[in-house]
C-alpha cells in the first residue's frame, strides 16, 4: 500500500557548531516534514512517494537526488522557477531547534499541477500545516486530501506549527484546525494540543479530536515516548533513552515509521487494529526517533530497517 505526502520539501540550513573563530558553522541538509517523513517511511520499507515543488537551482536538483536514492517516488515533484525554500535551523546546548525560514518554490504549488494519477495509487495520504500557510499551496494541498480522501485512502495530518511562517496564532490555530473533519490519523507534540483542541492536557485533547472524527491520535511527549487514543482506548507508550545531538527530524521519522508499519498490515491501514499491535507499531517507531535523535540533520539521521533490527 503505497504513502503519498504532500507539502514542503526545502533545505535545512542546520547550525553544526561553531569554528575557531566562534561563527555559526551550517550544513545544507535535505528536509521539510512531509519530505521527511515520506524518507522515513521508506528507509523503513514502505512504498512511498512525495507530491511537492522544488527550485530551480542546485539545491533543488539535490533534494529530487535525495528522495530519488532514499526510494521515494517523486513521480509528483515539481520544479517552480523560483528559489528552493531555505529553512534555518539554529540549535542549543540541549539540542533544541529554533527556526527562521526563506520561502520559495515549496509555496507555490498549484492544485492542476497535484498528480491525480499518484493520489489515486494511494492508500494513506500525508500532510502537514506549513503548506496550508499561503496559497497556492493551500488549495493545493487540501485539494489534494480530499481527492485521496474521496478515494479511500486514510489520510494521515500533522500540523506542525511554525510560529514564523504565520500572520498571527489566530490565523494559524483557524487553519491547523480546519482540515480535522478530514482526518483518519493525527499526530501532535505537546505544543500543539492546546492550538489545535484548546487543552494541554492528552486525554482531553485526544478526546475532543475523537469527537471530531479521528480514529487514531498521537501526542509526542519527548523522551517520555507518546500518548495514544484509538477508538476510545487510551495508553503511553515509552520512549527510548539516547544521547540528543540533534532533535530535528525526529517527529517525522517517528511518524514515518507508524505510517511504514500500517501501511503494510494486511487488513488494511487500521481495520482489525488491536492495541496490542498499535503499542507495538509505536514502540518501534519510538525506537525510530530515538536513533534519528542521536544523529545530526533530519533525513541524514534517519534510520534504516536494518538498523533497527
């Protein structure tokens, strides 16, 4: 069953340390959530493939590279004449990201220019809040959802909040919240339960999403692993100790990884789930992010299924 993302694919201008000088020292990694988790998905044995735009420029060129040696489809890439978007990540002592972003071609994906062909092949569909920010690629992604949805895949959401990429938190929580009735699997940090429910507190937040439709809610809790509601049964899966270096990407693969071992049961994406299996599925995840967590970059640090054996 094949995984299709929708959204941004950008680099990643990741602080690595510093020089001899004391300058902020960058590398040019390959990311965006959608991207990412479209990569973890696939490193982990999925079949995958990502809908999206790039620049027309190196960085662009090196981004199609990277999904195309990761095995991830990008029989929906498209190239804009603008600029690669650029996203500069700054990271502290405790390895925690702040970002500062460089809009470009990402944003202007139009809804003609979506693959109906590939969302057709779909049997989950993912996307996240930072291409729901500026038209065209708003319409474009919600387009794109609904299209998946009305053919029976699974659609799977992570908002996903930037704090810079909005005019307001008003406008962001209207437009993270406004794509929830169609969503079968949401994953959230701790962040982004009181935007999205107006609770900060999991098992009100998970329930006010039930309420709304969605089967299967994630919340992130760092190195205390994640919270679960499915069908009304809830739990905590831990997390796995490792030593941080860089926390970027570790949400994506985590999802990557829920996403690789659903996609491949063979009653389909969540029929016949039992918790058993689930609490399974999020300990290997867990386990996933943990080792994406102990390397530096997104997609670089995602681990492979052999690793993980």
């Amino acid at each position: 069953m094949r995984i299709v993302t929708i959204g941004e694919i950008l680099i990643d201008l990741t602080q690595t340390g510093v020089n001899g000088q004391n300058i902020p020292v960058y590398a040019a990694n390959p990311g965006g959530a959608p991207a990412n988790v479209a990569v973890a998905a696939a490193r982990l044995g999925a079949d995958a493939a990502f809908v999206g735009m790039v620049g027309s420029d190196g960085f662009g060129d090196y981004l199609t590279q990277v999904l195309e040696e990761n095995g991830v489809s990008t029989q929906g890439l498209r190239t804009g004449p603008g600029a690669t978007t650029l996203a500069v990540v700054s990271v502290n002592g405790q390895g925690e990201r702040s970002f500062q972003f460089m809009r470009g071609a990402d944003a202007l994906l139009t809804a003609d220019q979506v693959d109906e062909a590939l969302l057709a092949q779909a049997g989950v569909v993912h996307f996240g809040s930072v291409s729901l920010t500026a038209d065209p690629a708003r319409t474009a992604t919600l387009h794109a959802v609904e299209e998946a949805r009305q053919q029976g895949a699974v659609v799977s959401y992570d908002p996903n909040y930037r704090a810079a990429l909005w005019d307001s938190r008003e406008e962001a929580v209207e437009w993270m919240r406004r794509p929830l009735p169609m969503v079968d699997i949401l994953k959230l940090s701790d962040e982004e339960m009181e935007l999205l429910s107006g609770s900060g507190d999991p098992q009100e937040c998970s329930r006010r999403m039930e309420e709304q439709g969605i089967s299967l809610v994630l919340i992130t809790l760092g190195s205390q692993g994640v919270f679960y509601r499915f069908r009304g049964q809830t739990g905590v899966v831990p997390g796995v100790a490792t030593r941080v270096a860089d926390t970027n990407g570790a949400g994506d693969t985590f999802l990557g990884a829920v996403l690789s071992r659903l996609s491949r049961r063979t009653q389909g994406v969540l029929d016949g789930l039992e918790r058993g299996e689930l609490e399974d599925i999020l300990a290997f995840a867990n386990r996933a992010a943990a080792v994406t967590c102990s390397r530096s970059g997104a997609i670089p640090a995602m681990p492979t299924l052999e690793e993980l054996k």
